[in-house]
C-alpha cells in the first residue's frame, strides 16, 4: 500500500481534493464522518477522521468549499486505488453530530480486557 495514501474529500472523478493529513493504515477501523453545510451557492462539506464517540464536534476537520451540490439524492464512497480489503459496516444519515456519532458503552467483561492491556 501507498505510504502516502490518506483520507480526502474530493469532487467526483478524483479533482480538487482535500487532504485530511490522516493516513489510511492497513487492516485498521476508521470512523470517518462527513458533514454536509447546504448553503446558497457553494456549499460545505467537512471531513472528520476519527472523532471521539460521544463527544461535541470537533473544532476542526478539513472541508472543501468548491461545490454547489443541490438536490442530493444519492451517496457514494469510493476507495480511490484501495481496491481490496475495504469493509464498509455502517453508514448512518442524521441531522447533528450526535446523531450519527453517539456515546458509546461497553459491557464490562470488554472494559476489563481493554484495562489489562
């Protein structure tokens, strides 16, 4: 695997992306969250990689500003030149943050497996 792969937002086809600074890792779980700004004109579409579950929004991501999406009726995810090994185990559409990247428990026999680690 390219050393240099990361996470990006990007126009359909591969133009004018926007690099998240975090590298795609193998045989790694990522969280990735996009928010969608629709505003007059060009809208906001902002990229978290592994936010905290549970926790406020980030402050920050990376977002890309070039795009006037209008009616979206459809999502695709495209893994660029991963063309193998990628799982995708849920996608979830909401309205906050909160919504899509809830609190998170465990039962407590995983709690004290991940304490003795």
């Amino acid at each position: 695997m390219n050393a240099n792969l990361q996470y990006v937002v990007e126009t359909f086809g591969g133009g004018g992306q926007v690099p998240s600074g975090k590298p795609v890792l193998p045989h790694r779980v990522a969280l990735l969250v996009v928010k969608i700004q629709f505003l007059p004109g060009n809208d906001l579409v902002t990229l978290y990689v592994d936010p905290t579950p549970g926790q406020p929004e980030p402050a920050s991501g990376v977002t890309k500003s070039d795009l006037d999406l209008g009616m979206v009726s459809t999502i695709q995810i495209s893994t660029g030149l991963v063309t193998s090994g990628v799982t995708i185990d849920e996608i979830r559409v909401g309205t906050t943050f909160a919504d899509v990247v809830p609190a998170v428990s465990f039962p407590a026999s995983i709690l004290n497996c991940l304490s003795e680690n």
